[in-house]
C-alpha cells in the first residue's frame, strides 16, 4: 500500500476525540442560507438556524453571520455547528482541515479496491475506539464508498451510532473526505434518525454545497 495513503490513515486516531469545539468561520449568502467560506476557500452553506458551536458559547448563525463575515483557519478544528429541536440535538456538524496531507485528487482517482477495503476497516477501528470514548457506540457501520461531489472526488463513510448524552437517540453519521494537498479536510454530518425525514434534505443540501 502506498505510504502516503497509510500516513493519511493515521489521521483518524484522532478525528472522533475532538469533533464538538471548534471555532466558527463563515460569510454572507441568500437569505434562508448561509455560505461557511474557510480561508483555504473550502466552502458550503447551510439554514441559519444552526447554532455555531464554541468554547464559550451557541450562537444562531442567523445572528453571528452578521459580526462575522470572513476568518482565516487558526485550528484543525475551523468550525461546528448543532441543530436543536426543543432544546434537544438532532443535527450535527463540524469541519476538520488536513492542511499537511500529500496525497491528491489524481491519486484518489486512481485508488484500488483493496485500498479502499483496508481504509475503511481501519477506519471503523478508530471510529468505534472513539466514539467509545465519548460514552457511544457504533450499531451499525455502513462501509466506505467513492463519491463526486461537485467534480471532485470524496471518500464517503457512513454508520449509526448511539448519542453521547444517554439518551434513546441514534445517530446517523457521514465522513465527506476530501483529499488534494493542502485543502485536504473531512465534513462531518449527522442527524438524529428519529427526525430523518426533517433533517434528511437538509443534510444532503450541505453536503452536495461542499466547493472549493
């Protein structure tokens, strides 16, 4: 295997540990969305009624968007934001950047079966010891699969995994992998499976917004 891809691999033995504070970048866009433009000019857009989430505080996006309208990326970690449904989680996101990976949209283009075989297993280890971490565990775990969004090429994984906060709730998550050189980054989406039917289409709206 290709020691680069092995290297990137590496990566995720830290994705799931961090994945709830982050700090917020975004700018302006129409009036029911708005479009998150990191300073790598990696961007998306979804509906102002998520809160961006931070060390201090949750604010609306509605809101902040108006204080804020451009940052550069000062973390790993440039930005999450939750949906609430009376006071409670069904939608989440977050981004996290990979500005030192060297492995590019022709290798990804090219990448084998049995390479993409051995990343998603080695993925599902370190998601489940994760997650674990945190008080959840995965229930179902879905597999990886190559997917182009807006003429670039993603590694998309998916899985159920049970909530953080003890509760009945299953979430569904989707990793969008992106791998070109310094704009390599993962978007994390998941929504409460109780709410699919709500939060579904808004789900598949950001992600199929993902542009750079």
């Amino acid at each position: 295997m290709d020691t680069k891809f092995q290297k990137f691999i590496n990566f995720n033995k830290i994705l799931l540990l961090t994945i709830l504070i982050l700090k917020p970048i975004f700018s302006h866009a129409d009036q029911d969305r708005n479009n998150i433009k990191l300073s790598n000019n990696i961007n998306l857009n979804l509906s102002k009624n998520w809160k961006i989430i931070n060390q201090k505080t949750r604010e609306t996006l509605k809101k902040k968007v108006d204080e804020l309208i451009f940052l550069k990326i000062s973390s790993s970690l440039p930005f999450a934001a939750n949906l609430y449904r009376n006071g409670r989680v069904i939608g989440i996101m977050n981004i996290r950047v990979y500005p030192n990976i060297e492995i590019y949209q022709n290798e990804i283009r090219k990448i084998s079966r049995d390479d993409l075989t051995f990343f998603d297993s080695e993925l599902y280890k370190n998601v489940k010891k994760g997650v674990s971490l945190v008080g959840a565990k995965i229930l179902h775990w879905k597999g990886s699969k190559l997917e182009i969004i807006n003429n670039k090429i993603y590694i998309v994984s998916n899985y159920n995994r049970s909530s953080i906060n003890k509760n009945e709730a299953i979430f569904n998550v989707k990793l969008f992998r992106l791998l070109d050189g310094k704009k390599s980054f993962t978007l994390t989406l998941s929504y409460d499976e109780k709410f699919k039917n709500f939060m579904l289409p808004e789900i598949n709206k950001i992600a199929e917004s993902i542009n750079y």
